[in-house]
C-alpha cells in the first residue's frame, strides 16, 4: 500500500511540475494577449506607426505615431490629422487608456477624435494592451512621431 502511495505522489507531482513548465507568467501572458490583440484586433499600427510609400510599416518606428494617409471626404473639424504614438504609453494615464478602450472614453469623459474608433474590449483586454504598449520602446526624445 506505501508503494502505491508513493508512485501516487510521484505522478502527481510530475503531472504539476509539466503543467508549471508548459504554464507562461501571469504577465508573460497578458502581454502575449496585449501584443495580439494590438497587432491583430485593433490593428493600430495601421494608423499609429509610419508607413513608407508601399505601405509597409518602416522598421523600428512601430506605434511611434504616424499622420494619417487618408482624409474623410466630407470636411470634419475635429478630424484627427496625426495619430500619436502608443509605443511606451508616455504621457497617459493607465486608468484612462483602460477606460478608453473599454467604454470609449476616458475617466474624464474625453472621446476619442475621428477615425479613431470607440473600442469596447473587456477591462481585462484593455488592461492587457496596456502592459504590450508600455512594452514597446516609446519614440526618441527630438522625434515628433509623425513622419
């Protein structure tokens, strides 16, 4: 019967040292989630991050801020030329970035300006984008960010 318990233990622990190997950090995770759900969700390097005449992304300026390449067809004043950089986060509060991304509008009550659209992720994903941009090295210090 100790044998029996003895390779029972075995196992188990085996079973819970494999599952803790195969298992990321609980922020390894959420950044993982962040950087999907920034790339491949909300797409905002397609408005955030600089793009050379093909239309590629231009290496090492991801999320860096961008002018937009396209204009409404109808004039609209409050029409956002520029899209700032996210790399980083400088200069945002994270209560207010989560608060955006989740109701459309910050904890003061500020709406994103046209054609940044009002994204409603779960705080949890907002969150998670949070942790992704503060990940990505924010623009030099001299660069405007919209090149």
């Amino acid at each position: 019967m100790r044998k029996i318990l003895v390779a029972g233990a075995c196992v188990i622990a085996l079973l819970v040292l494999a599952w803790g190997v195969d298992k990321k950090t609980g922020s390894d995770a959420k950044l993982d989630r962040g950087k999907y759900l920034v790339e491949n969700v909300g797409l905002c390097g397609d408005c955030h991050s600089p793009h050379d005449q093909k239309g590629e992304p231009i290496a090492g300026q991801k999320l860096q801020g961008a002018v937009l390449p396209f204009e409404p067809k109808v004039p609209m004043p409050v029409w956002a030329g520029k899209a700032p950089a996210l790399a980083g986060l400088a200069g945002l509060n994270d209560a207010d970035v989560v608060s955006l991304l989740s109701t459309g509008s910050t904890t003061k009550g500020i709406r994103p300006r046209p054609p940044m659209p009002s994204y409603r992720f779960t705080k949890m994903d907002a969150e998670a984008i949070v942790v992704y941009l503060k990940s990505v090295a924010p623009p030099e210090k001299g660069t405007k960010g919209d090149k």
